[in-house]
C-alpha cells in the first residue's frame, strides 16, 4: 500500500499544499481512512492523540467543499474552544491552496457579538463547541441546509463535557444525506449510540500506534 497523498482522488491544490507542508506520507489512520472518507462513506476512527486524525477529517471536508456556494457545507463540532481553535488552524492551512474561503470559529465563553457579526457575513465551514453552536441555531442565524458534512471530534470528550442531548438536538436540524465522520479515544455505549443512530453503515477505523 502506498502512502503518498497523490495515490488518492485529491483536488490539485490539496495535494500541492500537502507538499508545502511538508506532509509526504500519511500517517497509518490516514491511510486506513482517508479512501472511505473520499469515497463518501461514514468513518468511525480511533486512534492515539497526534495520529493525524484532524488532517483525515478535515480533507474529506475540503473535498466535499464547493467554495463558489457560500454557504455552510461542513459543520466540525470539538468540545473545547482550545481543540476547535487547534483544528480550524488545521483546516486553514490545509485550505490555504483555495482562494475565499471561509472558515469560521464559534465556542462558548466567547462574546457573542462578533460571532453574529461574523455569521452575517457567511462562512463554508463552522468549526465549534455544541452548545453555542446549538444558541445560535436556535436563534435562526445559522442555515444548515446544504450541509454535506458532520464531523463529530473527541466525541467521547463531549459527552464528558455535557454536550450529549445539545448533539442530538444539532443533528436533528442538518441533512440526512451528510457525510458523517466521528472521532473518539474510547467508545463507551453512549458513543456506540449516537453512531449507530446518525451514521450510515460507518466503517470501523483504528489505529493503536501512532506514526
Ligand atoms: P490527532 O487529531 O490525531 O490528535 P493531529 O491531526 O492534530 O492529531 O496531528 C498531529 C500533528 O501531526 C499535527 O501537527 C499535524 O499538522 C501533523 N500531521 C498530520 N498529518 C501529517 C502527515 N501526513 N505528515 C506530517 N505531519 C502530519
Ligand atoms: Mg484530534
């Protein structure tokens, strides 16, 4: 099995950036998932803090991206702001090969404000926590209805932050025919759960090691 990005169905300016960032193997769960997640299938993954995960999901989330619709295609919820900031740097970098895009931040004990300022304007991409994810929902000022993607990362982390019924109220209001893609260290019933309530016949990734 090769395990250079070019041997997948990747836009041209993903694989460019991925050279320029000196990314030139994947890494194990990156192999594993990144053709199930491009094929457009629902993943499960597992793997060790630092395996690459972030990358995986985010460029199944660039390449379902039609940045000349401007409107919201990929939701990424994390459940602190510390791991949303960290995973929308990633999906940035990744991203920096596709002109006017826009990715945009949402997470709790931030002022709202400049988030409704910054909704107004539009974005592709939301990355953020449930429940102020779920506030500004609830407020009609985020639109979901061209959603293409759910990513659901440190799953079981958002059930130990509380975040379990503001997750299933989310998943109520996106589109059933979304690519989903859970993220999770350990799968206790609950995360068992909510896969086997949302997701389509996910496929089951893990990788013990990391790279
Ligand atoms: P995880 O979410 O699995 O904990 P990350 O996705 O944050 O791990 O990745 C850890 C680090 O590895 C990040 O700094 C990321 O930029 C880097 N990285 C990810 N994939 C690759 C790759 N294929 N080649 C080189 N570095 C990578
Ligand atoms: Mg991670």
């Amino acid at each position: 099995m090769t395990a250079s990005f070019s041997s997948l169905a990747l836009k041209k300016e993903l694989i460019s950036t991925l050279d320029s960032l000196g990314y030139s193997e994947m890494t194990p769960i990156q192999q594993q998932a990144l053709p199930v997640i491009l094929a457009g299938d629902d993943v499960i993954g597992q793997g060790k803090t630092g395996s690459g995960k972030t990358a995986a999901f985010s460029l199944g989330v660039l390449s379902n991206l039609n940045v000349k619709r401007f409107r919201v295609q990929s939701l990424i919820l994390c459940p602190t702001r510390e791991l949303a900031d960290q995973v929308a740097n990633e999906v940035r970098r990744l991203a920096r090969g596709i002109h006017n895009i826009k990715v945009l931040t949402l997470c709790g004990g931030m002022p709202m404000g400049p988030q409704i300022g910054s909704l107004e304007h539009g974005a592709h991409i939301l990355v953020g926590t449930p429940g102020r994810i779920l506030d500004h929902m609830g407020k009609g000022r985020i639109d979901l209805s061209e959603l293409n993607t759910l990513v659901l990362d440190e799953a079981d982390r958002m059930l130990d932050m509380g975040f379990q019924d503001a997750l299933y109220s989310i998943i109520q209001e996106v589109p059933t025919d979304r690519q989903t893609l859970l993220f999770s260290a350990t799968f206790p019933a609950e995360i068992k759960n909510i896969a086997s309530s949302i997701m389509k016949k996910p496929e089951m990734i893990k990788v013990a090691s990391t790279h």
